[in-house]
C-alpha cells in the first residue's frame, strides 16, 4: 500500500512539475512546432503500446461476465455522462468556459486499464473481469469517446468536425490495432520490459501535457483562470468521484453482484483515463482550449487514485467497504 502511494505520489509530483515548468518556460514557435510532432509520434507509440499489451486470454476469460460489463459500460458511458451535462451546466457560472467543458470531457472518457486492475487486485476483487472491462472500456472509447463529445459538446464548444473524428481513428486506433495485432511478435517483449513500457507510457503522457500546456500559456490561460476557479473545480471533481463511487457500490448490490464483481464493478466504472484523455484532448479541440480542457480531468486523475487506494485497502481487510461520502486523500 505504501509503495503504491508513493508511486502515486512522484507521478502527481511529476504532471504538476510539467505544468508548472511549461508555465515558467512554454515551448514556442519552431520549438513548439517540433514538440508537436514529437508528441504525435509519442502518442501513437502509446497507444500501439496499449493495443500489444492486451491479451486476448485474459479478455475470453472475463468475457463470460456479462452482466458486469454491462454494468461497467452503463455507468462509464451512460451514467457518467448525464452527471457531466448536469455538472458542466452549473460550473458554467462558476468557472472558465474551457474548464466548465473539461469537466464534461473528462465524464466522456474511458475508464483506465493499469489502476482498475491494480486496485481490483489489490482488494482482492475479479481480476479476470476487472482486465476484460477496462480492456473492453478503453477499445470502445477510442470510437465512442470522439462520437460522445460530438453530441454533446456542441452545447458548451461548438461541436466536433468529421475530420477530428478521423484525426482519433488515425492517430489513436490505427496505432493500437497495430500493436494489438503484433502481439505474435512483440507480447515476449512486452512481458520482458515492463517497467521500461511503463516509462514510455507516462513520459508519452508527460510530454503531452507539456505542448498542451505550453499552447495554453502562450495564449494567456493563466490571465482567464484564477487559482479560485481552480479550488472550485476540484470540489466538483471530489463531489463528482463521490457520487459515482457510492453509486456503483450501491447498484452492485441491489443487482445482486457478489463481492468480487462488485469489485471489480467499483474500479473499473469509478475511473477516467488520463492515457486515453490527454491525447484526445489535443486531437479533439484546439491547441489553445487543450490546456484549460485537461485540467479538471487531470485533477479527477490524482483524486480517484487516491480515493481507490483508500477503499481498496478496506476491502482487502474485510472491513464495510462503503466509499466514503467524500474522497478520502490519506489513510
């Protein structure tokens, strides 16, 4: 438990030290033209990562679950968002347009991989379900994410092009059906150097938020949202992972799901990937917008880290395992 807050510890230490350096020193014309495409190569080298990680074994063995998956899908596709139109209404008075936008951006997201499974794992949960739903989750929102901000975001950004559609296919599916496919050739080496994939992975993540961040602040994000508006979007985003925390739990239970699913159910439909967001993000909207966009999600990324790991710790001792009614940020 120690180990995983500690880790969790250095890369939130990590994205805030990238925004704060971007702040200091942003990457500007022909440099920031270079970053760009540095990033778009880091990104597609991402997700063609994802895609060769995946293991269709593990996916057929949790397959069998349906009535979890569908459950998992519901709440991180149908539950979600609704919360989101409602949320980002309100912060709309409250907060910065993008910021108001970021928070029904993030509720569009798929739910994560590695943490789903880690925290299943972790409160001893169904480890087999747990890796097909947030598999089958991230496969899904590379399609269905860009089709739900067309829909719905035209309320608060002007909508999203066919082009940017495209742009997702390209950009992101294309890469991880690659790796996916080269499974054959690349699983032995995937397996072989995890911790070096894992280093590829958030330093991918890490040099998006930084182009994002710089285009941010050259346009002068810092001078549109105060450090006040910054407080009241974190209150949401705890409010927010409250709400679905609880109710997860609760719609586990009255569906009758026994306490390993209900697990399972609990991580992988509480979760928004910040993998899968950040490129999105800088795919779907404008270079200028990106920067102010992520922030909500990357702050509702540290919250329900830390949150899963409190609560995973209690199932793991067998005690209540009810969320608590706001994120709990310390054991």
């Amino acid at each position: 438990m120690l180990a995983l807050v500690r880790r969790i510890d250095r890369y939130s230490l990590l994205l805030v030290a990238t925004v704060v350096f971007a702040s200091i020193l942003p990457c500007r014309g022909r440099v920031a033209a270079a970053f760009d495409v540095v990033t778009s190569a880091a990104i597609a080298l991402l997700f063609f990562l994802h895609g060769a990680k995946l293991s269709r074994d593990a996916i057929v063995a949790g397959m069998t679950n349906w009535r979890l998956h569908l459950l998992v899908f519901a709440m991180t596709f149908g539950a979600f968002p609704l919360l989101g139109l409602g949320f980002s209404a309100a912060s709309a008075y409250l907060v910065a347009p993008a910021l108001a936008a970021g928070l029904l951006f993030l509720t569009l997201l798929p739910s994560t991989i590695q943490s789903s499974i880690a925290f299943t794992s972790m409160a001893r949960g169904n480890v087999p379900a747990a890796v097909c739903s947030a598999s089958a989750s991230n496969l899904i929102g590379i399609a269905l994410t860009p089709l739900l901000v067309a829909a719905l975001m035209g309320i608060a950004n002007g909508g999203v092009s066919a082009g940017q559609v495209e742009a997702i296919a390209l950009q992101l599916l294309l890469p991880f059906v690659a790796g996916h496919l080269s499974r054959p050739l690349t699983a032995r080496v995937v397996e072989r150097h995890k911790a070096v994939l894992s280093l590829v992975d958030r330093g991918s993540i890490l040099l998006v938020v930084y182009t994002a961040f710089s285009a941010a602040v050259v346009e002068g994000l810092w001078s549109r949202v105060p450090a006040w508006q910054l407080v009241v979007v974190t209150l949401l985003c705890m409010l927010l992972l409250a709400i679905v925390l609880v109710g997860t739990q609760r719609v586990a239970r009255a569906l009758g799901f026994d306490r390993a699913d209900e697990i399972a159910i609990v991580f992988c439909g509480s979760k928004k990937s910040l993998a899968s967001g950040v490129p999105m993000a800088g795919v779907l909207f404008p270079a200028a917008q990106v920067g102010a966009i992520i922030l909500p999600l990357m702050i509702f990324h540290q919250l329900q880290l830390l949150a899963c790991a409190v609560i995973a710790q209690r199932y793991a001792r067998g005690t209540p395992a009810t969320p608590p009614e706001e994120p709990v940020l310390a054991s």
